[in-house]
C-alpha cells in the first residue's frame, strides 16, 4: 500500500533545495578565503580547516545526542564554520575556532531546536563568546599582509607601512591622519583595502570578492537586495553626518570598506533564519543594523560594531515581521467584522 502525504499549501514544486542553497553559499565563501590565504599566508586557511571541521563534527555530535536526524551533508554546519573563521583575526591559536563551533551549533544552534529555529546568527554568537573569554588574542592577533607578495609590493606606497593594528582601530584611536600615515594616501588607500591588502580578520579582507559573491547570490535570487543596500546605505550615510570632525565631513566609502561591513551586510544580516522575510521589514532590519554600528563605532568601546549590531537586531527579525505583514486580499472566514 502507497502511504499519500499531505501537507499545507502553498504546494509550490522548485529545483531549489536547502542543500543547493548551501553549497552555492559556501562556493561564494571560497574566493574570499583563497584571497585570504594569498595575504596572510597559510595560518588562515589551517584556521579555517579546523573551523569547519569543528562545525561539522558539532554538528553531527548535537544531532546524535538530542535524537535528530544527522544532516551534515547539508552544508549549513560548513558555512557556519566558514563564516566563523571568516569574523576572527588570522594569528589566533587554533582551539579558539574549536571553542568557537560548540557555542556556534551545539549552544547557539541546536539546544534552540536546531536549524531554522536559532535567534541568533551561530557565527556571530561564537564570535561574542570569544572577544568576551579571550579578548587579548580576539582583539591583537592581526597580521599584516605579507609584504613579499608581488601585486602587494605593485600597489606601492601602503606597502611599507602597514601596522598590525586594524584600519577601524587606528581610525578610531589615532583619527583620520594616522590611518593616512598608515596605510598611505587615499586613492592608494580604497584600492588596498578592496583589493583586501589590510588588517583584519580573515573574511574582513577582499571586499571585492564579497561583494561579487553577494551580487551572485542576489541573482540567484536566494537573498534580497533590500539588508544589504539598506544597511550599507544608513552606515555610509550617518558616516558621512557624524564619521568627520565636523558634521557632514565623513568618509562613507571607507567606513564601508575598512572594516566587516560588506561581509555583514551580505552573508550574515542575510542568514534566512534570523532575519526578515518581508521586503519592508528588510528594509528596518538592515537600516537598524547599520544604525548601531554607526553608533558602536563612533561611541562604543570597540572599533567596529557589525557583529553587535546583527546580533542585537536578531531577535527583532520577528516582530518587524509581524508588523508589517501583507495585507489580506480576502475577508477572514465568517465575514468581515
């Protein structure tokens, strides 16, 4: 006997799948972490191994322990893992990735009732955990890019000068003639740091990359333009207000370029799960992100306030939701009252 299974509508049949959807993540992910390894050298990509690794295994070990179903071929736990390596500095010891992935998927991820049920981007919440356990090696372990590189030692002034301290720290410590001093005069300056030839963390540094792999994706159609324009948009806008000695003499473009904005904006802010779904909701969600890493930023006690940012808007993914559903096209069953 056939058993027929029914299920709710909309009965919608795509050659989509979670798994697809995934993998195509990851694929976009790989060209940033290969730049990466150009720049910092081979500790990234030991880092990034054991990041990955880490996740899956979690992942495997959390579903086991709780009676669920293993789906580690699904690709989520890989591209927590990625985006996990991708938000910590290159020079940190390799148990902090480790320590990282039991936050990221067993305690952020599946003691919430696992995938599509976490409050929190799992990336960003292991990434909380570890500037608050280890913050000497979360927040000094930069590494400067390897001078010996030949397109590095091509691009000229900012060759010589580079400090192991991050474009968002000297900016916000020293102020904009010390990053100048640092880094080099500015056309020289917006090339390095899109090119990625800076300071950062891991994924922090190809900004052209990330914003190709998110072109990609938006035209996949498996994320929206509505986060990443609105989030990039207020960041660049109140940077230009408030970012400058006096009001409305902000850089915008470096404040979107030298610090994890980009990858903020269009691999983590778009995470499906703690994120909006409506378009006008996206559109809040992203300008309230990029409002409080503004206001981090400028008035905090870190230098760059992306990762806050995400997480504090997280839990509201929800109500802006709610808030602005989609009218209804029909009265509710009994007439209307």
């Amino acid at each position: 006997m056939k058993l027929w299974q029914v299920s709710v509508s909309p009965h919608v049949r795509s050659p989509e799948s979670v798994a697809k959807i995934m993998w195509t993540v990851v694929a976009c992910l790989l060209p940033p972490l290969v730049m990466s390894v150009f720049i910092f050298g081979i500790q990234t990509l030991i880092i990034a191994a054991v990041s990955v690794a880490s996740c899956v295994l979690m992942e495997a070990i959390s579903q086991k322990s709780l009676g669920r179903p293993v789906t580690i071929k699904d690709g989520s736990a890989v591209i927590t893992g990625l985006l996990l390596a991708f938000v910590i500095p290159p020079g940190v010891p390799w148990l902090l990735p480790a320590l990282g992935a039991v936050m990221a998927i067993y305690i952020g991820k599946h003691l919430l009732g696992g995938i599509g049920f976490n409050i929190f981007n799992p990336a960003l919440l292991a990434r909380a955990f570890l500037v608050a356990t280890f913050p000497v090696a979360m927040t000094s372990a930069w590494l400067p890019p390897l001078a010996d590189t030949a397109i590095f030692a091509y691009l000229g002034s900012a060759a010589d000068a580079v400090s192991t301290a991050t474009p968002l720290a000297v900016l916000k410590e020293q102020g904009m003639a010390a990053m100048v001093e640092q880094f080099g005069p500015l056309p020289n300056l917006y090339t390095n740091f899109l090119l990625g030839f800076r300071p950062g963390s891991i994924g922090e540094t190809s900004g052209l990359l990330i914003i190709l792999g998110g072109l990609f994706l938006i035209y996949r159609g498996y994320i929206s333009w509505h986060i990443p324009v609105s989030l990039l948009g207020t960041i660049a806008l109140l940077t230009w207000i408030f970012g400058g000695e006096t009001l409305m003499s902000g850089d915008p473009l470096l404040a979107i370029l030298s610090g994890g904005a980009l990858l903020g904006a269009f691999f983590m802010a778009t995470d499906y799960v703690t994120s909006p779904t409506g378009r006008t909701a996206q559109l809040i969600f992203g300008a309230g992100i990029g409002a409080l890493t503004v206001l981090i930023r400028l008035k905090g006690g870190y230098p760059e306030g992306i990762c806050y940012a995400i997480l504090l808007m997280n839990p509201l993914s929800t109500v802006l939701d709610n808030w602005f559903k989609p009218k209804r096209f029909a009265p509710p069953l009994g007439g209307a009252k």
